[in-house]
C-alpha cells in the first residue's frame, strides 16, 4: 500500500470512529423517539386492527427498541478505539437488519386488504422507522440500509404481488420510496462527513494555534533564561581570568604552572562554551543585526592566519592564498565565522597534519575554503554536525558542546553567505563559503527560492489566509527563506498569536479577503495598534479594490493573485529593507 493510500485509509479509520461515537452518544435519544412510534403505532393498531395484535407489536417494538439502546451503550464500553469501531459498526448494522425485519415482517403480518386502515398503518409503521436516515443529523449510512433494506422492499414487493387491484400500485409507490431514500441518504452521508471533516479541521487549528503559543512562550522564556543565565555567569567568568593573572606572577615552581595551565584550559572551555550559548540566543533573538560594508577579503583573511599560527597547538598552514577582491558583509560576523571553522579544523586535524585556506573568485561569488586533514565525517552524520549541542566522529571525546557549527550555520544565513560541506572518513573535511561581492548584481527573471534566497536575521513574519493550502505552501516557501512564520486563517486568530509574541513581526502577509466581514486592510491596521509600529505589509488578492485610502506612507504592497514566488522575494525584501517607523502617540506594554 503506498503512501496516498495509507492516509485515505487512515483519514477513513478516523471519520468511521467518530460515526461510531455520533451512534453511541445518541442511543438514548434515538430509542426515545422510537419508542414514541411503537407506542403511537400500537395505539392505532388497537382501535383499527385489535388489541391481541396491538399488543404482540408493543412487546416486539419495545423489545427492539431496548436491545438497540442497549447494544449503543453496552458495546465498547471503554470507548470508540481503532481496534474496536470496525466490530461495534458491523454490530450496529446487525441490530438495525434485525429491526428491519420485524418491522417490515410485523406490518405484513398484521395488513388485511379489506381493511384500507391496516394498509395505511402498515405503510405509515415501517415510514416512520425509515425516514430518521433521510434527515441532516443521520451518522452512519450503513446501518440505515440494514434498516431499510430489510423492511421496505420486502413490504414493497409484497403488496405489488398479493394485493387486489389498485392496491397493487401502492406496492411499486414503496419500491419508488425506497430507491428514493437510498439516493438521499447518500447525499446525507456526504454532508456528515464533511460536517464531521470541518468540525475535525476547527478542533485541529485550535490544537495547533494552542501549540503555536506554547512554543512561542517557550522560546520567549528560554531566551529570557539564557539571557538571564549568561550574564549572572559572566561576572564571575571575568574574575576568574583576573585572578588566573594574578595568580601566574606569583608561581615558582614549573609544576605549579603546569597545573595553572590545565586551570586556564578548563576556564577557557567554560567561556567559550558561555559565549555560543550567548551567541545563539542573540542570534535566534534577533538582537545582532549585520553592517553590511564593502570588506577587503585578503586583509581579513590576513589577520586570522596571524592568530592561527600564534598558536603553539596549531597543525601546519598549507596553501594560503587570498584573491585580492572585495565583499559585501559584516567584517566581525565574518571573522567569527571563520574563526570558529579554523579553530574546529585545528581542534580535529592531528598536530602532525595540515590546514588549508584560501579564496577564489567564483561568478560573482567569493568563495573561500577552509580544508583539514582530519579523521572526517561520516555521510550520514554531516547533516547533524550544525545542530545545536551535536558533536560527531571523533568529536565525541572534544571538550565543548558542538555550538561552534550552529553558530557558524546561525551567522551564515543572517549574512546571506552560502555553506557547503564535503567531508569522507580518513580524508579529512573541507568547508566552501559563497561570499557575495562587492556591488555584484545579477540580472534576471526571479527563480524560484534555494537556500542561498534566506533573508537576513531569520524576519518573523505573520501569514493569514483563510485558503489552508496557500497557507501550508507559503509557509513552506517563507521557511525554506529562513523565515520565521506566524500562520492563521483569520484576523481573530492572528491578533491572538501576535498578541502573545514577545518580538514585534518583521513583516505582515496577508489575504485581502479573509472572509465575510474580515478584510485583511483592518487586520494591517489592528496588528500595528497592536504592536504600536509601522510593520511592513504585503496585502494579497485577486481583487484589491476599496483601497484609495492607503498610500505609500502606509508601508503596504499590493499584490494580485497569483503570486510568482520570485515576485513575492523581491516584495518581501523590498518591505524588508524599508523598516519600520515607531508611533510618536502611543506606547506598548508587555504585562
């Protein structure tokens, strides 16, 4: 079974166990309202036919009835589960054929064709018990065909075939009434499932914006704690490095220095170790927001193989060669990047190996290059080497926490610079970065987004479309620009989520109409009182219309649908490199 067919068979499992829990849950109501017709048919069956028949079909109808109610309420007891709602359905079908037959049966049984009252009862009887699956709150079509299989057709057929004259119609009028009921149940069938499907589709969005405010608050908290944590930890990291200093001029002996020195490696260690963990949470924060300027590449390259060869542990320097080209990037973020991949090549490459480095000009890339001969990464551990807390291969015995890939990974793509890997086991691992040059523009149509399309600094941006497959693909395109993304299908669940955000969004994206009396201007307009700032917007339609009140000092581009994704990039960073401007009138307040 592939894969398409394991959801539509997993999406039926669920939609018969709720059929099942409509059935269970309405056993009672149900056997109230048949009850009313046994006793309501008796009644007649008692002034028309005689009270001997009218009682035997008291006794079967009740009997019926109480076996029904029962079965509803006894059967999975424990509740609808996978296992068992295929059992209790087909039990259910059992009950209702059952049912059929004795109604069907008892209005033969008691029909006398010189009578026209007994054929009208006999007629109104089995109507009565049938017509329940033709309306709206029906749950399950199978048992009504059960039900109506075993009672109409063989009434049907049997006045068609034995009774006198004219009578004989009212037979055929039954058949009729009966394919009648089969083609409107269907169709009752089709509604409750899609009442079923949109109540499920209602409850999972409320599970998923509930989940989407956990793990805002989550993240909220965890930057808040290691914001907290790094700088209580800060303080007396400092103060040990002072005494370590002081300490040193008073040693004598070579033995006391050599255990300052393991002293110091430990405390460098725990800085180090610090100074990722601060280095992520204002990364993931948002906090370090690049400076862009033209960069002298040689000259910075320059400068770290000076600090690499100052180090009496670090393995020999080959081939260091930098073209003489300019880049456009933030010279510090730049530093740590590739101060963080030398010092992980000279951490893994024996003292006995060597260290490449060198740039290229590569189109209107440079790309420079970073290579150890070091043990290297198995294939299917290269993929996790940039996650957070994650050391591989021979890193497992290395001191620290496997920050220095994820930061690395983090600056990356807030600088818009391109990281590749190619690593075998005992042929050490090379790194390639994509820097881009100095006023390179390249001139096109757009294309659709890759990896090296992420904006700068991870933008939080607050999606709303009221269609959930435009929302599932934007939001899948937005991530694969290493967005962050708020989705919602309405302003009301927008405003919610916006409302619990600890940082303002970046960007707004958002449907025109979203809705009867929900238009995505009013939503632009409520989010920025919200946040009391001028957020950019992106307003999305097919029609725009009634919009000559906003203008450019609104900050809002006007998209019509459909939307190329590279049309949509270029808007997105546009709006982007706008801003945003504060409200000189209000003031927010985060209780």
């Amino acid at each position: 079974m592939d894969q398409p067919e394991l959801l539509e068979s997993e999406d039926l499992t669920l939609l018969r166990m709720e059929q099942a829990r409509l059935l269970k849950e309405r056993a009672w109501g149900s056997s109230v309202l048949v009850a009313f017709i046994v006793v309501y048919t008796a009644v007649i069956m008692a002034l028309v036919n005689s009270r001997t028949i009218a009682a035997i079909w008291f006794a079967l109808g009740t009997t019926m009835v109480v076996v029904a109610y029962l079965y509803g309420k006894m059967a999975a007891r424990d509740g609808i589960t996978r296992d068992n709602v295929g059992t209790f359905l087909r039990g259910h079908m059992v009950v209702s054929a059952i049912t059929g037959v004795v109604w069907g049966g008892f209005a033969i049984y008691q029909m006398d064709y010189s009578s026209e009252l007994t054929i009208f009862l006999g007629c109104l009887t089995v109507f009565s018990i049938t017509i329940g699956g033709l309306l709206p709150s029906s749950a399950y079509r199978a048992t009504y065909i059960a039900l109506a299989s075993t009672s109409l057709p063989p009434l049907g057929f049997y006045i068609a075939f034995t009774a006198p004259g004219g009578i004989a119609l009212l037979g055929m009028g039954v058949i009729v009434y009966y394919l009648f009921a089969m083609f409107v149940s269907a169709r009752v069938e089709i509604d409750t499932r899609e009442t079923i499907a949109a109540r499920n589709a209602r409850a999972l969005n409320d599970k998923i914006v509930t989940q989407n405010r956990l793990y805002l608050r989550a993240s909220e908290e965890k930057s808040r704690f290691l914001a907290a944590t790094s700088h209580d930890l800060s303080q007396p990291l400092q103060s040990q490095g002072f005494f370590m200093k002081a300490l040193r001029d008073m040693l004598e002996t070579q033995l006391q220095h050599e255990m300052l020195d393991k002293v110091e490696e430990s405390w460098r260690a725990q800085k180090e170790l610090l100074q990722g963990i601060v280095d992520v949470s204002r990364i993931d924060s948002g906090a370090i927001v690049p400076r862009i300027v033209p960069v002298k590449l040689a000259e910075e390259c320059r400068k770290l193989v000076d600090e690499f060869a100052s180090n009496e542990r670090s393995p020999q320097l080959e081939k260091v060669e930098f073209d003489d080209v300019e880049v456009e990037t933030d010279p510090l973020l730049l530093a740590r990047v590739l101060s963080n991949l030398l010092s992980n090549a000279r951490k893994f490459t024996p003292q006995d190996g060597h260290v490449s480095f060198y740039t290229e000009r590569v189109g209107q890339v440079a790309r420079i290059t970073i290579s150890d001969s070091g043990e290297g990464i198995l294939e299917e551990d290269q993929h996790r080497i940039f996650d957070e807390y994650v050391r591989v291969g021979s890193e497992g015995g290395s001191a620290g926490l496997g920050l220095g890939l994820s930061i690395v990974q983090r600056l990356c793509a807030l600088l818009d610079i391109g990281i590749d890997l190619r690593s075998k086991p005992g042929e050490g691992t090379t790194f390639y970065l994509s820097v881009p040059l100095a006023g390179a523009h390249v001139d096109g149509p757009a294309i659709v987004a890759t990896d090296n399309d992420a904006f700068d600094g991870a933008p939080l941006v607050v999606l709303v479309d009221d269609e959930p497959a435009v929302t599932e693909a934007m939001a899948a395109v937005l991530t694969s620009w290493k967005c962050q993304v708020i989705s919602a299908s309405n302003s009301k669940q927008a405003l919610e989520i916006v409302a619990l955000t600890e940082s303002d969004p970046a960007l707004l994206l958002i449907d025109k109409r979203l809705g009867p009396d929900d238009d995505g201007v009013d939503l632009i307009v409520a989010i920025r009182e919200e946040c009391n700032a001028q957020i950019p917007a992106i307003l999305m339609s097919g029609n725009l219309g009634n919009l000559a009140g906003y203008d450019e000092s609104d900050a809002i581009i006007y998209l019509n649908k459909p939307i190329e994704p590279g049309d949509l990039r270029v808007a997105m960073q546009d709006m982007l490199q706008t801003g945003r401007r504060r409200s000189p009138h209000r003031l927010r307040c985060r209780c």
